[in-house]
C-alpha cells in the first residue's frame, strides 16, 4: 500500500549534486526525510522522494554546498494539475458514471442454460415476445409470472426459473420429456408394401407370418389378440418385420440446365446492434442474386456479455448459366438423383434390378426398379366391440 500512498501525495525524482553528494543522504537521514531508488551517475545522486519531504530539503541541505533540483514530478496531485482547466475530462466521467448508474436499472444480456433440444434461440424470441429482452428496465420483470408464461408459449418445455443476476437476465430450463408410445391401446402389424419376410423381431403380440413368407400390402403380421383357453387378451402390437420389397422409382434429368455460379464479387455489410436496437451501417441493398452467410460478434468485458453486437452480412454474387451435358453425362447424373431419391424413400441399401431409359423432351427419364430390404410393420389400431 506504500506506493498507493506516494502516488496519492505525489512524489518527485531529483539530482544531488555538490562536492560531496553523499553527505545529502546522511543529511536526510539525520532529518527523518526518507529517499528511495537511489543511484549515483558520476558525481551526481538520483533519488526519489515524497512531496512533503522535498520542502525540508533547502533548510536541510543549507550551508551545505550540496545542490539539488528536480527532474520528474509523479502522482495524481501533478496529474490533475496538468488538466484542471480542462472540463472535458470530469464532466465526461460524471456523465459516464450517470450512464452506468441508469443501465445498471435495465437488462444487458439474456442467456438460457439447460436447454438440449429445444434451441436457445426459440427460448429467447418466446421471451421478447412476452416483452423480456435486452433493455428492458428489470423492474418490469416479474419473474413467477414469466415464467409461467412462458411454460405455456413453449410446450417443449417442463420448468423454467428466471434470475436477475446484476444487469444479465438467466433464463434456467428443464425440457419437457416426450411422451413414450401409449402401450395400453391394442393395435395390430400390418404390412405397409408387398415384400418377401427377411426379419422378424416382435416385443409383444401374436406373430402370424414366419420368415420367407410373401405378404401383400395390408396383410395381417401380428395380431393384437392372442387366444387363450377361455379368454382372449387384447396387447399392444409392437417390434420390427423386416421384408425384402420392390419399388419403382422414377427420375428424370435434362440436356440443357441452368446451374448457379459463383462469381468473385463479395460485398460486406455490417449492422451493429445496441440493447437489441439495430443501427445498419450501410447504405442500399443488394440487387442482384447472391448467397449470403452471417457471423455475429458479441462484446465482452472481464468475461461478462455486453448488450453489443456486431451482425455481419458476406454476400456473394451469383449468376446462372447455361450447361449442356452428353448422353453419358445426364445418366451419370440420374444415378445420382436415383441414389437422392432412394435415401428420400428410407430405401439406403437398395439393388437396382431393371432400368429403362426414355427420351422424353429435352432429355432423359429413368424408371428403376429397385429391390431394398425395409420394416414394413405399421401399426393399426385394434377395434373390437366390447358387448362381444
């Protein structure tokens, strides 16, 4: 805490100079002023001493035939006589200080912790539109009826807590656990496509069909009712039948197509966001086709988010062109939209047993049919009539 002290008082660097410079320290010593960082240049004597003390220095070092004058000045005294005509500077730190002491009543930051599934954003935007968002006067929170608002807003969501920790607001979440498969409804398998059984794997209910069976589409695969001396239970059908199928798929592609290309001209806008208000930075818009991407830089302070964000915007011009492609290109091609079309259908490992191509106008139509192993159990519900 010393040098707190000096600086404070203000200290200053002098050089003693004389016949002999080092009668000055003891000179010092003898009058209780107290000398530091001393070192000696040639004949002359560097040291650093308090303000206080320098003023006893001409009576001490009277008759003496040592001299002494000053070449630095520290501490705040020197510092705030060196400014004090300009006003700027304590006005603007009064102004500054008011600025804190009013946002210090307003919410700088929203944050969401607990959450999984449910995007921290979509928690966020629920919270703006209950009028909860940066710059809003923390006053004007309650958070026992936020929360409850926002239970019902968001149904993905089972708990929520709202905590006001300085000027950042912490929305804390428990996602809702999903409902599991209602087991107490009876419901029977049915085949969803024709196929020939490759797999069967049944948790619950009565299997009709082994492996190697040919089924049609709505056949009967495991019955919901199981029969018993002198009763019938009814269960909830559940499990995988796994049946090889056949599928027509039908694709087509064309010689001439318009493609997108990227040309080399990139324009950067900005927009810089206060308190959730947005300030562009830029004039215009863009008039003419192009792809853009976002990145978002927040401004932090000790670790600590600021309602400060900096929103930029690359966009990259793009224009069409013409391509022509060859006979053996657009095949190539509807291999590749066919394999697009099969993973669309849940069809990933699938043989292609027959292609036909057709010349349609302008191109080329491809009908493949495709042989693909698949879980065709689709639940149905049981109905029965009870008074039976």
């Amino acid at each position: 805490m010393l040098w707190l002290y000096r600086f404070l008082t203000g200290y200053i660097e002098t050089e003693i100079s004389g016949d002999v410079a080092e009668t000055a320290i003891n000179l010092c010593a003898k009058n209780g002023i107290t000398l530091w960082n001393v070192k000696r240049r040639d004949k002359k004597l560097r040291a650093k001493m308090t303000v206080r003390d320098y003023r006893f220095m001409p009576s001490v070092l009277k008759k003496s035939g040592i001299r002494i004058h000053i070449l630095n000045k520290y501490g705040f005294p020197f510092v705030a006589a060196r400014y004090k005509r300009r006003w700027g500077i304590p006005v603007g730190a009064i102004i500054f200080f008011c600025f804190l002491e009013i946002m210090s009543h307003f919410i700088w930051t929203v944050e969401v912790n607990g959450n999984g599934n449910v995007p921290a954003y979509e928690i966020t935007e629920a919270c703006a539109e209950m009028g909860i968002r940066e710059g809003t006067p923390k006053s004007a929170i309650d958070p026992q009826s936020a929360k409850q608002k926002l239970l019902l807003k968001l149904d993905s969501l089972a708990w929520a807590s709202f905590n006001i920790e300085g000027c950042r607001l912490t929305v804390d979440v428990t996602e809702a656990i999903q409902k599991a498969e209602d087991n107490s409804v009876p419901t029977n398998l049915k085949a969803s496509h024709d196929g020939v059984i490759t797999k069967i794997d049944i948790t619950s209910g009565n299997c009709v069909v082994k492996v190697g069976d040919t089924v049609g589409k709505g056949d009967l695969l495991v019955s919901g009712a199981i029969e018993r001396e002198n009763s019938t239970r009814f269960v909830h059908s559940s499990g995988s039948i796994t049946a090889r199928i056949e599928k027509e798929i039908k694709v087509e592609a064309y010689y001439e197509q318009e493609i997108t290309v990227r040309t080399e001209k990139t324009r950067r806008k900005s927009v810089l966001s206060v308190f959730g208000i947005k300030i562009p930075l830029f004039l215009g818009k863009e008039n003419y086709e192009y792809e853009s991407s976002l990145k978002v830089k927040q401004a932090e302070f000790y670790g600590q988010k600021l309602p400060l964000r900096l929103y930029t915007g690359y966009f990259e011009e793009t224009g069409r062109k013409t391509v022509k492609y060859t006979e053996k290109e657009l095949k190539n091609q509807l291999d590749t939209l066919l394999k697009e079309a099969a993973e669309v259908e849940n069809l990933s490992d699938f043989e292609v047993k027959n292609r036909e191509y057709d010349e349609i106008n302008g191109g080329i139509c491809l009908k493949a049919l495709v042989s693909a192993e698949s879980d065709i159990a689709a639940p149905e519900i049981l109905l029965f009539n009870a008074g039976n």
